[in-house]
C-alpha cells in the first residue's frame, strides 16, 4: 500500500525497485484498485502520494485517474516500452553499450521515463523538459528521492516552435494528459474546452541548446517524446539540431486528434516530419512495423478517431532496416 516512502541509499533503492510486483494477479489488482479508490482517490483532498515502482519511487497526486491509478495498481508505467526501446536501439546502432549517452525527455510530465531510463542503465544522463509547474515540482521531487540528480537535468519549460508563453490546458481527471492550448479549438471530445488554463514559457529546442552551452549535443542518443499533440512544432523548433544530428532518432506518440488541436494543420505536421527524417515505424505487441514516409499522410487520416493512437519511431537511414 501507499506511504511516504524514504530509502537510505541508492543502493537499497535499486534493490527495492527490482523486487516490486508489477505483474500482479487478479486478486492483488482488486486490492490495488480499492484501497487507490477509498484510501487515496475519493476519502481525502487531493494529496501528493509516494509509491514504489518497479520504474521507481514516484511522487504523484492523488486526484489523477489516470496515470495515479496506473501507477497504485500496476507499479508501473511503460516500464515494457523503457525495455524494449533499449533493444531497438541496440538493434539499429544507435547503442553500443549501455549507460552510454543522453536521452532527452520532451514531455517529462512526473520524470517516470527518464528515471526508468536510468535505474534500467540505459543511459548515461537524463534531460527532462516539463512546462506545468505542479508536475514539474513533482519531477525534481522524484529525481531527488531515487538519487539521480547527477543523471538527470530538468527545465521547467515547454519545448516548441516559438519562444514566448503559451497558454496550457490542465485536464481535471488525466494529469498526462495536460496540454498546450489552442484558442480556436472546439469543444473537443474530452472536454478540453472548460479546462483550467495556465501560463508557461516556452522555447524552440534549437534556441535552448544554443545557449546551454554544458550540454554536449553529440551525446544525445534520443528523443523520447510525448507532448500530447505538440509534437509537430517541438519538431520545427529542433529543425536545426535534428538536421545537423541525423543519427538521434525520435520515439513518439502519435495522435492525429491531439496534434490538430494543437494547431497545426496536417499538411504542416507532415511536412515538419518528412523534412527531417526517412523512415517510420510503427511500435506493435509483435515488433515494429515499417510505413513509408510519403504514406505518413494517409496514416494520418486513418488514426482520426480520438482514441485512436499509435508509438512511432522516426529515424534517419539511407536504406531500410529491419526492425
């Protein structure tokens, strides 16, 4: 069950992380679900929870639905993905060894992948990028409390296509599923329209990197993104840096709803992708499935729906690879 949990060392902490259930049965799940429900969801305030992880101690709050209950129940979020994204990068030889590089976090939203990312030692170091203040603190919270604070940098920001503040929605049920606002949107099938709106700074990725002169661009590895639908424009502000590093690929949830809220249109999203990379796969349960980069348009159109959404991986190769 959840408590505020404390470790002693990084090394009890390892050891913790690795013997957490995070395949729980039928029986322990329905425990899970009720006590979240009656002990954390409904019978307090909303409240920062701790609970270990097998992707590790992760601070959240209590009112999230969404990826609070995930974390309760499951002990832990896309740690799958975390592992199956090593072996991809192995695969195609943007890894050679492991810790071995920078990540970059685009989207870092409670640090969860950047802290898996390092726990598992498939990186050397961590940059995370999260614009919602709340998260953001929860974040820095979360990389103190699992000992990574010389692994992993964290900006309060939003990575986009302008420098400037921007407006950003916060979703009253799904805390991952905040997002930059579009003025002119509809009503949206979520609701997005009554949701509580808030200021954060934003920056084009190109523009961050310039002036952060610590960061040693050459040791990126990859891009891990999430953005909910701002993709497109991360991508037009990072133009410079993904041209001139054509070996960095980027890992990235892909959903047309999201990304036509955010205000860009198709046309552009597509264009901002195929200007920079060659290929694009499709993560599934059995492998990635490879799509040409000139179908990205009709792929677009058949994920319309809003609940409709893929994992995508966008690399540069001069021939195809088998993934």
């Amino acid at each position: 069950m959840s408590t505020k949990l404390k470790f002693s060392s990084a090394d009890e902490l390892k050891q913790a992380i690795k013997n957490v259930n995070y395949h729980p049965n039928k029986l322990r799940r329905f425990l899970r679900k009720v006590y979240w429900a009656l002990f954390i969801y409904y019978l307090k305030p909303n409240h920062i929870v701790s609970v270990l992880t097998r992707t590790g101690l992760l601070n959240y709050e209590s009112k999230d639905r969404v990826v609070g209950r995930i974390l309760e129940v499951q002990r832990h979020f896309d740690f799958s993905q975390i592992q199956s994204t090593e072996k991809l990068l192995k695969k195609i030889g943007v890894l050679e060894k492991t810790p071995e590089g920078t990540v970059v976090d685009v989207g870092g939203f409670l640090g969860m992948s950047s802290i898996s990312f390092m726990h598992e030692n498939v990186f050397s170091k961590a940059i995370a990028f999260e614009p919602n203040p709340t998260s953001y603190n929860l974040l820095k919270e979360n990389v103190s409390n699992n000992f990574l604070e010389d692994r992993i940098s964290h900006y309060n920001i939003a990575l986009s296509d302008t420098n400037s503040t921007l407006d950003f929605e916060l979703s009253a049920t799904n805390y991952g599923d905040h997002r930059i606002h579009n003025p002119e949107g509809d009503l949206g099938a979520f609701g997005e329209a009554n949701r509580k709106i808030i200021s954060v700074s934003a920056t084009k990725f190109d523009d961050f990197i310039s002036k952060e002169k610590d960061i040693d661009t050459q040791g990126i590895k990859l891009i891990w993104m999430d953005t909910q639908g701002h993709e497109g424009q991360f991508l037009i502000g990072a133009k410079q840096f993904l041209l001139s590093h054509p070996h960095v690929p980027t890992i990235t949830e892909f959903w047309p709803y999201a990304i036509l809220r955010s205000g860009i249109s198709k046309s552009d999203f597509v264009e901002a992708v195929q200007s920079v990379y060659t290929h694009i796969y499709r993560e599934t349960d059995n492998g990635f499935i490879e799509y040409n980069m000139s179908d990205l348009d009709s792929i677009f159109e058949e994920n319309i729906d809003p609940k409709k959404w893929w994992t995508i991986l966008l690399i540069n190769k001069t021939e195809s690879v088998n993934i």
